[in-house]
C-alpha cells in the first residue's frame, strides 16, 4: 500500500505539474463565495466552494471531498462539514443557531491534499455572528461604520437589472452579459444591505493574485475518487499485521460494504461511494482469530486552527440597535413559515448492492411463512443451509460443482451489515426478514474469495447484532452536505399571496454557467431597503471574476 501511495502521489504531481510556476506551487487551494459576512443567529450562510490548481486557477481536479469549518475565536471549530467536489466547484451551508455567541468567527476551507502544506495554507475569511437573544457586551463593539463593499468590478462581464426600483413582491430580471467570452462557473447572491456594516470577504479576483505555499510534506493522500476512512490494526498477541482482511459496513435498505486488506505495518483505507448516505457504520477486523486485533481509527483530517488571529471587536455600535431588532424580526417571522417556506434538500439516489443483478431473490411474503430461520431455509431457500458444530449454526450455500474447502464460507450480510458469526442470526425473528438475496457461486471481493454472497434483507433495518470486542468499532462518520436550494416564492400565482415574506436573502444561485448572456430572474420581499448583487467565480480559462450591482425595494 505504501509503493501505491507513493505511485498516486507522483502521477498527480505530474499532472499539476505543467509550467515552471506550477512546480513551485503544486497542489490545490480553495477560494470560497460567502454570501454574508455578518449573520444573525437564525440565518444562513452560504458557500460556493472553488477548488483550484494554484498556477492558472482552473478547476482542480484531484480533490472530491473539501472541509468547511466554522471557527470561534478561542480556535476551536463550533461546526464543521464534508463537500462534495464535482470539477473543482462545490456548495456547503451553516444554519447559525442561537447557541452561537455574538462575537467574531472565521470561516476556514481546505481539502485534505491541501493539508500537505504549511499549517495557515487554507481559506480563510471574516465572519461576525450577532445573537440578539443575548445581551450585547459593550468591551465587544467598535465604531460604527457605513456598510463596506468588496465591489472589484470585472470587465469580462456586466450585470444589470431590468430596473432600478421595485416594488414589494415585485419580479426582477438579473442580465448577465458575457462580453469577453468567460464562460465558467459562478455564484450569485442577492441580498439587503441594511444598516448593519460588515466585513469585507476576499474576492475571486483579490484571491488570484494571493501568494501560495507549496507543498512540503506528502503524510495526506488526496480524496481524489471520495471520502476516505482510514485506519490501523494492532496484535494483543503479537500477530503479524499484514494482509489482513478488514470491512466496513454501512448498513441499511441501501447499504455500502467495502472490504480492504491491511499493509505491512497494519493500516487500511476505505474509499466510500457517494451514497448511501447513512452515517452509522461497523468496521471489524475479517478473520478467523479476530478477537487478537484491535481497530483504530484515524482522526478526521484537520486544518491547524491554531494560527488563527481575530478581531476583538465587531463593525458595530450601540447606534446599530434598531437594525438588529428589524433584521431579528424579520428572521423570526420567516422561520415562524419554515414549514410552507422550506429550502429543498436533494435526496440521496438509492444505490444498488455490489451484486446487483446477479443474485437470485426470495421475497419470504411470496411463500408459507415459518416460524423459525432454520425452518425458512430449509422449506424456501433450496441454494441454503445450515449446519451445527460445538453447539453453533453455521450458514452455507449449495452448489455441486463447488467445493466449499477450496472457496470457504459464504460472505453473509444483514442489510449490508457484515455477520462473522452466523449463529446469531437464529434467535431473529424471520417475520421481520423482508427477502434473501443470495449468490451460490464462488464469488471474489476486495482481497478475499467466498463460496457465495447470502444478504438478508429486513423490513425495518432493525437488526441488532451482538458481537462485541476491540475488532469491531462501531463509528457515526460525518458524511458530505446535501446540496440545498433556498426558497424562492413565485407571485406570478396568488397562492402564497397572504404568507408573510421578509425575505434579506432574495437570490442565492451557487450553480451559474455561462453562454453569451444568461438571464436569473426573482422576487423581492416585504422588506424594503438597497439590496446589492454579488457575482463571483472563475472562468474556463481561470479568469477571476468579481462583479457588483445594486438596485433599490420602495
């Protein structure tokens, strides 16, 4: 595994490496579109995630998995999220909830591979958090200040409104002309300006001319296919390490399975599929004297926090009051309609099993119903059966052209979930097994070759198996967002005519690629003020684009 470790690391090497600046910078780094830098507890942040290649700036395309944290000023993360990473552009979202402090925060980005680097070699941008259901601690505010605009208008591409003012609930026409051909991806957000100053956040076009550091240590593989979990194994009894089969479960009506063998020094990897979803998963050592390993998982990759410095005070004033209570009035309405104003979540795509399409199924409501597992195999499922040693029932397939000395014992699943001691299975209740799949073939995963797959399939994924012991870890993994859409109402109809909208976000369009001209269109809220317009991204040929607009809701 180490030689295989080495050998990916250089072939990506020599693909990031292209030009004589790209050998002094190889690697990636990561440029994120926030849509706020100052939040009121019960608000959204947005991100727009841009994975790059440091020398030209196009998408990156090593890593598939980045990290976003939330940071409060004493450096420890307050929330922290996996993103899926699709051509060097991904989406993440922090509900802030009103357990958060007022005070200032950062938000920080980077992917594993850019951990490679110096310790402060990740993104990094400002952002203050106010909770008004708090009192508001005088030593914390500054002088106030007029709203602050990071406006670096690009010329590669305009934006216009199809007017200047609108009325409430009004439908506005955003134009987006590309007028130097930048096609590219980009993020779009719309929001009101009130009277509560904020924080500059970096640019796409402040960010290309920012000095990186190349990477000076290769500990961290790059997420280069998915999540990796990674781990090692130690012997109670001084067994050798290597070659030692160890499966990961992630059990469910669509469930993952991934079987790995261990290196030389005991450590294993798993590289898991985007779905399922599920965060709770078994990993156990596969072998017959298991009870001599222990597993141990690694940590989480991590950026160092440590070197993060903060402001001591807020861009605000006692004078800002009011605001705050209007914006806090507004949050609380709009959340009051969560449930008729709800973000769409995108659902996760059920995956088939491994062997899918090679099985043979038996839907156990298709036939006599029995009262015990034993009975069920023998009566149903003519390819199974059972035998019994030392006081212990074992499960096996038939087949006659098989011989079970040559390719072992079946590898046997419940809902994904890998079963070593079939005994167990006996004392399950069969009404609440759903179908068998089975295989009765020798079948080959990962490093090791089976006489055959047996899956039971139950029908409230409610199996509770017994084994316990250092080789088994059970483990809840931290899995990649979703991506999320927010709400947008459309007037054209009167159905939510009589909803309350005080909307401050109208538009939040992370996903944004470009022809000759594209046109997003929207509504405006109750809530009346200067909204401003904020276009960021990178175009194909890794042209940074910065672009700002604003118009007015009378």
């Amino acid at each position: 595994m180490d030689r295989l470790k080495r050998l990916l690391i250089l072939v990506f090497l020599i693909a990031e490496i292209t030009s004589a600046a790209a050998q002094q910078i190889a690697g990636e780094t990561i440029f994120v579109h926030a849509n706020a830098t100052l939040l009121l507890t019960g608000e959204t942040l947005y991100c727009k995630l841009y994975c790059l290649n440091p020398a030209d700036k196009r998408p990156s395309q090593i890593s598939k998995i980045a990290y976003l944290e939330l940071v409060g000023n004493d450096q420890k993360s307050v929330s922290k999220h996996k993103v899926y990473v699709e051509n060097g552009m991904g989406e993440g979202y922090f509900f802030i909830p009103t357990t958060l402090k007022t005070g200032n925060y950062k938000l920080v980005a980077y992917t594993q591979w850019m951990l490679n680097s110096a310790p402060t070699n990740f993104f990094e941008t400002d952002i203050s958090i106010v909770n008004p259901f708090q009192p508001l601690e005088k030593n914390i505010l500054g002088q106030k200040t007029g709203s602050v605009s990071s406006a670096n208008n690009s010329s590669d591409l305009l934006i216009s409104t199809n007017k200047n003012s609108y009325t409430a609930r009004e439908k506005v026409t955003l134009n987006i002309r590309n007028v130097a051909n930048a096609d590219g991806n980009y993020s779009v957000s719309v929001r009101k300006t009130d009277g509560l100053p904020a924080k500059p956040q970096p640019t796409a076009v402040g960010f290309a001319v920012s000095n990186l550091t190349p990477l000076s240590t290769l500990n961290r593989l790059p997420e280069m296919r998915g999540e990796l979990i990674s781990g090692h194994i130690t012997s109670k009894t001084g067994q050798h390490l290597a070659d030692k089969a160890v499966a990961l479960s992630i059990p469910g009506k669509s469930f993952g399975f991934k079987l790995v063998k261990t290196d030389k020094s005991g450590k294993f990897e798993f590289m898991l599929d985007k779905n399922p979803m599920a965060t709770s998963a078994v990993v156990q050592v596969m072998e017959d004297n298991r009870n001599d390993y222990t597993v141990v998982l690694d940590e989480p990759a991590t950026a160092d926090l440590s070197r993060l410095q903060f402001d001591n005070t807020l861009p605000l004033s006692v004078d800002n009051k009011s605001d705050i209570e209007a914006r806090s009035v507004a949050i609380q309405i709009e959340n009051a309609y969560y449930d008729i104003k709800k973000d769409s979540i995108e659902k996760a795509v059920a995956s088939p099993s491994f062997f899918h399409s090679l099985q043979k199924r038996y839907v156990l409501d298709d036939y006599t119903r029995f009262q015990t597992l034993r009975e069920t195999i023998t009566e149903v499922v003519l390819e199974m059966y059972t035998k019994q040693s030392g006081g212990k029932s074992s499960i096996h397939l038939r087949n006659e052209t098989m011989d079970p000395e040559v390719f072992g014992q079946p590898l046997v699943l419940v809902d994904g979930l890998l079963i070593q001691d079939t005994n167990e299975l006996y004392d399950y209740n069969p009404e609440n097994i759903y179908a068998i799949d089975l295989i009765n073939l020798p079948y080959v995963y990962g490093p090791r070759t089976f006489s055959g797959v047996a899956n039971i399939e139950t029908k409230n994924s409610d199996f509770e198996m017994r084994p316990a012991g250092d080789f088994l870890q059970k483990v809840e993994l931290r899995r990649p967002l979703s991506r999320k859409r927010n709400f947008s109402p459309d007037y054209a109809t009167a159905n939510n005519s009589r909803t309350p909208d005080y909307r401050y976000q109208l538009l939040w369009e992370p996903e944004l690629t470009l022809a000759n001209e594209n046109t997003l269109s929207f509504y405006t809220s109750d809530a009346a003020g200067k909204y401003e317009i904020v276009l960021q991204g990178f175009s194909k040929n890794g042209t940074p684009i910065s672009v700002t607009s604003y118009f007015e809701v009378k």
